[in-house]
C-alpha cells in the first residue's frame, strides 16, 4: 500500500488483519520449532509490531463533519469527541471521511397531555469522500416534552449529546472491527 491507502479506514483495517495472522503465523512457528524445524528464514513480523502500526495509521485518519440543524455545535462536539476518543482526528484540511449529520425536529402535541413535545430524528452517516459511500449509519428517533418547546428542544439536544457519548463510541468499534471478516474473503 503507498501512504494514501495506508492512512485509511481500509488501511487500517488490513494492518489489523495482518497483526491477526502475524499472530497465528507466531503460534505455528513454535509447533515448527518444537518439532525439530527451523523458522529463522520466515523474517516474520510480529503481531504487537503491526497493532502499533495500526495504532499510528487511526490517529493520521482525518474525519471532517457537515452538520445541519445544529445547537450551538452541540452535536458535531459530541461526535467530534466520540471520534477523537477512538484516535481519529477531527480537524484538519480536505479529510477523506466526512460524518453527515442532520437533525431533524417537530412539536408534537398529544391530547390530554399539557407536555409538549419535541420529535427529533439523528442521522449521523460516515461517507468515504473519494466514493460518497456511506460507510457507517447511525440513526436515531425519539422524542423529549417540557411545558414549552423551546425547552423540549433544548432537551432533545441533551438527550442527543447523551446518546452520543454512550453510543456511538461502541457502535463505531463494532463497525471497525466488522472490517476484519471483509478483509479475509477478498
């Protein structure tokens, strides 16, 4: 892979794969060894070797965000902490990766009920920018109510940060590490 591919989400993954097999190569050199045989041809790479690798290409990963119906930031902060915490960065020139985010939001009102409702539906989608494939989703629809919208609102907003913060984060290490298995039918 040349550095454009390396520092990818792909890339990543392909080094995550090959410290996987490194590993399983490492197991089969002691039974070769154990038995008689010699492995000191192989110039194999050790497995902790390629995690570190790994490691460098997420924090040279750069995602860029395209916000609509925003508070104040509130919810590109959330995501842009959700995605440092996992090592990428968030800032930085013409990113690869751009997190399209928007919010939508209605009142709603029930009869019987003196609350007021905000509606509020998150789409959050990872999209690869050299392909506009959506690499990622992330969705979400609920509803928050005060006496008055403006407060429903600005619940809504605490209760999207909230989601965020203990969501997404574990949401987005299942889909990385979701891109092992693709990596071994190719």
């Amino acid at each position: 892979m040349n550095d454009s591919q390396k520092n990818t989400l792909d890339g990543y993954a392909r080094y995550k794969l090959a410290a996987l097999i490194a590993g399983m190569n490492a197991q089969y050199a002691n039974i070769v060894s154990l038995a008689g045989g010699t492995t000191a041809s192989l110039n194999m790479t050790s497995s902790d070797t390629l995690i570190l690798e790994a490691a460098d290409i997420i924090k040279n990963i750069t995602v860029g965000f395209n916000v609509k119906k925003d508070s104040n930031n509130r919810v590109r902060d959330a995501f842009a902490k959700a995605l440092s915490g996992e090592g990428l960065r968030t800032q930085g020139n013409n990113p690869p990766y751009i997190l399209e985010i928007n919010i939508d939001m209605s009142e709603a009102k029930f009869a019987g009920n003196s609350f007021i409702f905000c509606r509020y539906t998150l789409s959050a989608n990872l999209v690869e920018k050299a392909t506009g494939s959506v690499l990622f989703p992330f969705n979400v629809t609920d509803r928050e109510g005060h006496t008055t919208y403006a407060e429903a609102q600005n619940r809504a907003f605490a209760s999207i940060e909230k989601l965020i913060n203990d969501k997404y984060p574990d949401a987005f290490r299942e889909y990385l590490a979701a891109l092992l298995p693709q990596k071994l039918h190719r």
